[in-house]
C-alpha cells in the first residue's frame, strides 16, 4: 500500500507535502488538468491575411500589359520593368491605389513611343480604379477564427498603405470589432513593430505578428524580438517575398498553412 500511489505507507508526512503530492499524481494521470491559460497578442496583417487583395492589381496589371501592346517586349520583360518602377514609386509615394496608378504611368511613359494623353492618362488611371471598386472577399475561416480568438486574446490589426484606402476596407470587411486597435502605418519594418510594443506595452515572449509576407510581417516582427506566424499565400505580392529568417531564442516562428490554424496553436 503507498500513499497517493507514490511513497511507502509507512512514510510519515506532513498535509502540505501530502498535497502537494497529490498533485503531482493529479498532474501525472489526468489529462485534464492543463497549465494556466496566458493570454497572447496577435498582430494580425490585412492585405493578403484576412482578404483577398493582390489579385486584383494582378489582373490590372495584366490589363494594363494588353493596353500597352509593347512590340518589342514580353509581357514578363514588362511585368519586370514595372516592378522597378514600382519600388521608385513606392520611395516617393508609399503605398496604395495612387502610387500603383502613378507606377502604371511611369511605366507607360517609359516604354511607349505614343505621348501620354489625357484619354490614355485616363485610361491608364482606370486600372487603379477597377482595384477600387471590387468587394472585400474575406479569406475562408477568416470571421470565425477571428471571433475564437478574440475570446480569448488581445487581438490588433497592423496594415501598410494609404490610411484612407486601409481604413475603408477595415470599415467594409465586417471584422473591425473583433479587434481592439486598428493601426494603419505607412512602412511594416522592424522599427514599426517596436514602436507598437513600446507604445501599448506589449510584452515581446506574449506578442505574435500573423501574416502572408515574410518581408513585411514575418522578418522585422523577428528582428524587433516578437514571435511571427507566417500564413502564406499563393499571390502574395512579388515585392513582398524575401526569405524567412530563423527565429532566433527568446523569439519563436510558427508556420501554418491557412488562417483557420490559429486556432489550433492559440
């Protein structure tokens, strides 16, 4: 016979030590004690995150490729040309629908022998503004992987670009309530997630960055000292890939292969 299945019954305890070897029984056998729940903070992408949004300057760009109807480059030497363009343009014009629509007419100028006027000004610009009028299309298992994590975590969303644009797609999408904090900054970098943690005391082992860039999201949150959760994503901006980095002790990288994941590991 042995006390709480563990010493000899001949072995005089105290209550404490009784207890507490109870407990280690307890802990030992029932799976249903589990450690205490810590609460986390999700920083959590838009953009290719929670909503389509690269697919359509995908098909505009395709458009606009057609439009040109350049004779002596490909399509693919065009697509490379305008991506140079665009990372200029992205210096002096931050991100959004104006900075593509003036990369699109950068890259007209470049490369046709035609003078761009007000019609093909026009014409050019209607590109940006097909991506304007399209619908917020929610990621699948977005809404309901939201509202599981809004019970029970610190939920904030973090999106690059134009305030104004941002905003209204945040107002459009249904799930602003689901988070605490909407931030809108114009560059995701390592001090941009710094200054989030400074600014609202985050604790850095307790705070995760969600989304589909590893340039953007998943490499800066790394190099501030965050954890990150790299969601990819098939048409994930091409100026937005890069190699993920290793996630260097305290900070930790978790991988998934869609959104509805998270709540499996949070």
């Amino acid at each position: 016979m042995t006390i709480a299945g563990i010493l000899p019954a001949r072995v005089v305890v105290s209550p404490f030590v009784m207890w507490f070897l109870l407990r280690i029984r307890q802990h030992r056998y029932d799976s249903s004690v589990r450690a205490p729940f810590v609460s986390q903070t999700l920083l959590i992408d838009a953009d290719d995150t929670l909503w389509e949004n690269n697919i359509y300057f995908e098909r505009a760009i395709v458009d606009f490729i057609s439009f040109l109807n350049h004779r002596e480059r490909s399509p693919a030497e065009v697509r490379e040309i305008l991506n140079d363009v665009e990372r200029d343009c992205i210096v002096s014009h931050g991100y959004g629908l104006r900075s593509f629509a003036h990369a699109l007419e950068k890259t007209f100028e470049r490369l046709s022998v035609e003078p761009l006027t007000p019609a093909l000004h026009e014409a050019i610009h209607g590109f940006a503004h097909t991506i304007a009028r399209q619908p917020v299309q929610l990621l699948p298992g977005v809404q309901e992987t939201l509202e599981y994590l809004a019970s029970k975590h610190q939920l904030f969303l973090v999106t690059k670009g134009d305030p104004h644009e941002q905003s209204g797609k945040v107002e459009r999408s249904g799930l602003k309530a689901f988070f605490s904090t909407v931030a809108v900054v114009p560059e995701k970098d390592a001090a941009t997630y710094a200054a989030l943690v400074s600014k609202h005391d985050l604790i850095r082992e307790r705070t995760w960055m969600v989304g589909n860039s590893p340039k953007s999201d998943i490499n800066p949150a790394l190099r501030a000292g965050v954890n990150a959760v790299f969601v990819p994503h098939d048409d994930t901006w091409i100026l937005e890939h890069e190699e993920l980095l290793a996630a260097e002790a305290p900070s930790q990288l978790l991988v998934l292969q869609s959104f509805r994941e998270l709540a499996d590991h949070f």
